[in-house]
C-alpha cells in the first residue's frame, strides 16, 4: 500500500511537471523523450543483468538494475496515463507484459536458456517502444528535438559485449556489436560537428570523442571477450558523458523558447 502511494505521488509530480503551461508540442516531446528513455533503461537491466549474473561488478550492476527497473516503471506509468492513442495504449501493455515476464525469468537461477530469453524479450520491448516512439513523432508540428538515442547505443554495445563474454557466442551479436559500434560512431560525429553547440558542449563532446576513440576499440574486440570489467567501468563513463551533454541541450533549448516567448 505505502509503495503504491508513493507511485501515485511520484505521477502527481510529473503530471504537474509535463504539463505545466507549455505547447503541445513540447508535452509530446516530453512523451518521447520518456519512451526512448524506456529503450535505453531496458538495454540497461539486461546488460546489469548479465553483469550481475557473470560475477562481475555484482553489487554495482545488481544497484543499477533495481534503479533502472524503477525508472522504467516511473516512465511507464506516465506514458500510461497521458497516451489516449489505443494503438500505443495496446503497445504499452504489450511492454509491461513483457517486463513482468522479464523480472520474473530474473528470479529464477541463472542459466544460458533463461539469459537467452530475456535477451529476446528485451528486443521485443526496444521494438514496441520504437513503434511508440514513431507514433508520437508524427504527431509533431516540429521535429527539431536531440532524440537522446546516444545511451540507448551504448547500452546496447555494452550489453552485447558481455553477452558474447558470458559464453552466448552467437555470430549474430558480433554482426549487431559492429553495427551498433558504427551507428553510434557516426552519431557522435554528428554531435561534435553540431553548429548550435555550447562551448560546454563542445568541452563534453571532446571528452565523448576522445573515449570513443578508445572504448571502441574494446567492443570491436568481442571475440577475446577478456576485458568486462573495463568495458562496464568505461561504457557508464560514456553513458554519463552522454547524458549530460543531454542536459545541457535541454537547457539551452529552454533558453531559446523563454526568448521566444518573450519576443512574442
């Protein structure tokens, strides 16, 4: 009873948040914003998943994954209660079938069947939050928004990673490692490259760029699999950059719509 009241606090507070006076447009970023975090959040459970159940960085990785899986909830609760679309209602209870499925497969002891399965329900969700995310982007009267689609990718690197290490040596997780290596190696030249950058941003992108240059060397090599310790310590190195280089394109955003207002 007392965890639920806090839920229902913790949607009152973003209720107030999401819609405090601002333009449609904004609240449906806002939306997408939420889904494509749930994307990153649930790449984020199973790589902390595999971590945790491989005996590497157990305590941090088992923390993460708890934190991770009450994100997801917060943000599902939200999308929830703000979608009035059926075709997404449908999909997000598709999603939370799926992660009921998926934290209660976790209960269960480990085993590569068990790993496997959760792997795949995790695709399943990526795909529906995908569809969700498609859905509310066309309901945009504009597109210039940053998609936050940086932490996803390097999650998905990380998680591959360990997957292989962990003994699930599917030539298919070397295809999608390399694959996803080359998106976000594009999608950070793009950011770097970005006319509209900070000089703050352009200090973080510099870190971002520089560790890149490194850390993905470590995911390319995936056949040796010997380094998982320094890829998870590396990978939430990256993942912080990321977010507050995220920020810090919000916040200048804001800046730029205050302004607006105030000239209208």
């Amino acid at each position: 009873m007392k965890k639920t009241i806090q839920m229902l606090v913790i949607l009152l507070l973003n209720i107030s948040i999401l819609y405090s006076a601002e333009p449609t447009n904004i609240d449906n970023e806002k939306l997408i914003r939420y889904a494509m975090q749930e994307r990153y959040l649930m790449q984020k459970i199973v790589k902390d998943y595999m971590y945790k159940s491989n005996g590497i960085a157990v305590t941090k990785a088992h923390n993460d994954m708890l934190e991770a899986f009450k994100e997801f909830d917060k943000k599902q609760m939200i999308l929830n209660g703000f979608i009035n679309d059926v075709k997404i209602k449908n999909l997000l209870l598709f999603i939370h079938s799926n992660r009921e499925d998926i934290a209660n497969t976790m209960k269960k002891p480990y085993s590569t069947d068990n790993a496997q399965e959760i792997i795949d329900m995790a695709e399943v969700i990526s795909e529906g939050e995908q569809s969700i995310i498609s859905r509310l982007t066309k309901k945009l009267k504009s597109k210039h928004f940053l998609p936050e689609n940086q932490r996803y990718l390097t999650m998905q690197v990380a998680k591959y990673y360990i997957v292989y290490a962990s003994g699930i040596k599917d030539k298919n997780t070397i295809s999608a490692m390399n694959s996803v290596v080359n998106k976000l190696g594009k999608l950070i030249e793009e950011m770097k490259n970005d006319q509209d950058n900070t000089p703050k941003m352009n200090q973080i992108m510099d870190k971002i760029d520089r560790d890149w240059k490194i850390i993905s060397k470590f995911y390319l090599d995936i056949k040796e699999g010997d380094l998982p310790l320094i890829v998870y310590d590396t990978t939430s190195k990256l993942d912080e950059q990321f977010y507050r280089y995220n920020q810090e394109h919000l916040m200048e955003k804001n800046k730029l719509l205050a302004k607006i207002e105030e000239l209208k």
